[in-house]
C-alpha cells in the first residue's frame, strides 16, 4: 500500500478495448494496448458508458497480491459486463440459479472447495493416468487418419479435454451433444461460430439465453445427481451428489454450479490451451524440431501454451470495504478487473514476452488464476495436456499452417476457434 495519488485513469480507447469481445479476437491490437496500459496506466480506473466504474490490474504481480488478499478484494460477479448484463444475469439469468466456486467467499469457498478437491490432486490424478492416456491415443489415431490436414481445433481440441472430463464425471457418450453444447453456448456466447446462433443484441436476450442454457443443465444434473444418490460410482458426479456442507446435502442449486463448474472449466481452457501450442509450434519450426529431439520439455510446453494462450482472460473481483492499491482509492463496492491477458505478457515478470518459448523456465504465470481461487483443475489440465504431447509428438514428423487460424470473440474466454494445419504422421 502506498499514500493516496491523485486518480488515474485507463484511456478510453484500452478500457473499450477490454470490454469488447471482438478485441481478443484480434490479439496483436489488443496486446499492443495492454503493453501501453502496463507502462503507462498499471493500475488504474476505467469509466465507459454502460459499465459501472471498474479498476483494471494489468500489471502480473498485482494481479497476484490483488488474489491473496482476498479478505479485501471479495469474489461474486465473475466477468465484467455491462450494468444492464449484470443486473439482468443477477435477476433472471444463469446467476439466479446456480452459485459456482468462483463466486464465493471464505469461509464458505473452501468448505465447497474441499468437497472434490482430493480428486483433483496429482496423487489422485495419477490412478487415472492409463484412463486419460487411452482417451489421448483415440484422438491421436483419429488425427492420423484425417490425413494429413485437418482444422486442429474443431477435430481434436474441442473433443479430447471433453471426453476426458466426462470420464471423470462418469457421463456417458450418448451426453456429449449436450456436453459440448452447454460448454460452446456459456463460454462462447458472442461467438457465431461457435454456438451456430447470431450473437445477442441486447443484454435482454443475452440473459434469455443464458437461462434457457441453465434451465437445460439443471434438468440434466438434477437427474445425474438423482441417479448417483440411487447408485454411488467412483466418480466425482457421485462425490457432488451426495456432498455435504455443515452436515447437510448440499441443494440442487449448489450442485447445479458445482457440476457446471466441472463441466465448463474443465473443458474449455484445456481444449483452447492445446490448440494454442499447435497453433504456436506451427508458426515455428525450429521451437518444433528443438521439441521433437527433446521430449523432456513437454511440462515446459505446457505452462508456456498456458500462459501464452490464456484461456481466461480476467476476472473480476469486488472490493468489501474501501482501500487503497498502488497508491490508487478504491472504494467499497467497485469492481476491480484482473486482466490475465495482460499480467502474462509483463515485461517485468517475462523475458521476451511475445516471444514463445518451448524452454522457458515453469513460470508464475497466472493462466490458471492466483491465491485462494486458484483453478481446482489445474494439475487435471497439466496433465491431459502432458499425456496427449507424449502421445502425439512421438509421431508428429512435421506439422505447418494451411491459412491464418482465429481467435474466439469472448472478453471471457478465449483463445482459438479455427488453426487450419498441415501435418505428417508416423
């Protein structure tokens, strides 16, 4: 903590560019405005029309002091929005009906939090290592029977994380329509071309579809949760189902947030996480060749296709009494943004940033989010990413770009939709 300064402000056209969904699709341009919000702006205010006043933390070690104190800077709304979107998502959209871990506070995040976090532990995880390696060598052989080019994103991203996550959760195939549908329309809402729907004109219809989306998903988790309670299985569907809080089963509410949280997270971060390497490893033949002759540098490729992906761009956190932070008055009740877009790319933190680097060294990265809220998952995403690279390298001989792949139009999250290659396999 620092005196109070006097109030700094984010230039109009950076705060317009970190609301706006179509900016992460053009990522240079962005990135270009986040590097001078960093030099110039690290921690300031930003007042558009339409949103409620909100702080951006743009800086990789701020973002991080910002998560520890989480006493201060209080979860609740997840992603920024406009004042329309948030009202309505708090009165009659997906908000309404479901609370997820992300939106939480101590004491009441960690007792959710403990309820399947055993499962998401590397000596838990390991039991279910010839599990995932299985689902990892389908898509591998599927990819080799593709022929030789294919749209890496939509043949093999977007389907292997799911399939892994439904293992654990015991679903089985016949749900995965639903599935991938639940996750494409509550991640990628502004998207077209994921969702196969026009983007929403007003924040009216983006609160309608998002709660016919969570009306779906109740009815469905509603009767996973039935039969579990009926007939426990080792699975973490079973382990939510009859989860107890305070000696008490958790409600349908909560656990509708807990499975959409599974469900969501663990699909759509790693599938654009691993489509990002490739897109990476694909503009770089010489990073490729570096890879392929030394395997032992998959972990290294893992954190980087994170950190240089950034599935998540930011989340928001509220600030539970006034304060001050850089030198800069909070006041209670604001929103404070934590741009992971930008504290990924901070020179301080990073050498050579922009640059993808297959042997940088495991970095502090926040693509996984920071302190308490840290993602459950991470450890699964490290290793599905880890096992589908010992699978696939082995037999990749070459792979380069067959046009010019795109990004998701998501302020939420991102990451890439479209990476058109061209590949020989063994």
């Amino acid at each position: 903590m620092n005196d109070v300064q006097a109030l700094d402000r984010v230039p109009d056209h950076i705060a317009r560019a970190v609301v706006d969904p179509h900016a992460y699709a053009e990522f240079d341009g962005l990135h270009a405005k986040l590097t001078e919000l960093r030099r110039e702006h690290p921690f300031a205010r930003a007042e558009i029309e339409g949103y409620d006043p909100f702080w951006i933390a743009s800086k990789c070690k701020d973002i991080q002091e910002i998560a520890r104190q989480s006493e201060i800077f209080r979860s609740g709304i997840y992603f920024i929005g406009t004042s329309k979107d948030i009202e309505l998502e708090y009165t009659q959209g997906k908000a309404s009906q479901e609370r997820v871990l992300t939106s939480l506070n101590a004491p009441e995040h960690m007792k959710y939090r403990l309820l399947t976090q055993n499962w998401f532990q590397p000596k838990s995880l390991r039991t279910m290592e010839e599990r995932i390696r299985k689902i990892a060598r389908r898509h591998v052989e599927e990819m080799a029977d593709l022929g030789g080019e294919c749209d890496f994103y939509h043949s093999i991203a977007v389907h292997y994380p799911l399939r892994v996550i439904m293992s654990i959760m015991g679903l089985e195939e016949q749900d995965e329509a639903f599935m991938m549908r639940l996750t494409q329309i509550v991640t990628n809402i502004d998207d077209p071309d994921l969702t196969g729907e026009p983007a929403p004109k007003s924040a009216e219809e983006r609160a309608q579809r998002s709660r016919a989306i969570s009306d779906e998903a109740s009815i469905f988790f509603k009767e996973v949760a039935r039969r579990r309670r009926a007939d426990p299985t080792d699975d973490v569907a079973t382990v939510i189902a009859n989860a107890k809080v305070n000696g008490e089963l958790i409600s349908d509410f909560d656990a509708l947030g807990y499975y959409m949280t599974v469900a969501i997270a663990g699909h759509d971060t790693t599938s654009a996480s691993v489509a990002g390497a490739i897109w990476a490893l694909a503009e770089r033949p010489s990073e490729f060749a570096r890879l392929i002759s030394d395997l032992s540098l998959i972990p290294n490729l893992v954190d980087e296709s994170v950190r240089w992906t950034t599935p998540i761009s930011h989340f928001l956190r509220t600030a539970g009494q006034d304060t001050v932070f850089r030198g800069q008055p909070v006041s209670k009740g604001e929103y404070v943004l934590l741009s992971y877009t930008s504290g990924n790319r901070d020179e301080e933190v990073f050498e050579d940033p922009f640059e993808f680097k297959i042997d940088r060294p495991m970095n502090k990265h926040v693509g996984f989010g920071f302190g308490s809220h840290v993602c459950l998952g991470q450890h699964l995403a490290r290793m599905e990413m880890t096992i589908l690279f010992q699978e696939l390298l082995p037999r990749l001989k070459s792979v380069e770009l067959t046009g010019t792949p795109k990004r998701k139009i998501t302020h939420a999250l991102g990451g890439p939709k479209f990476v058109p290659i061209r590949y020989k396999m063994s």
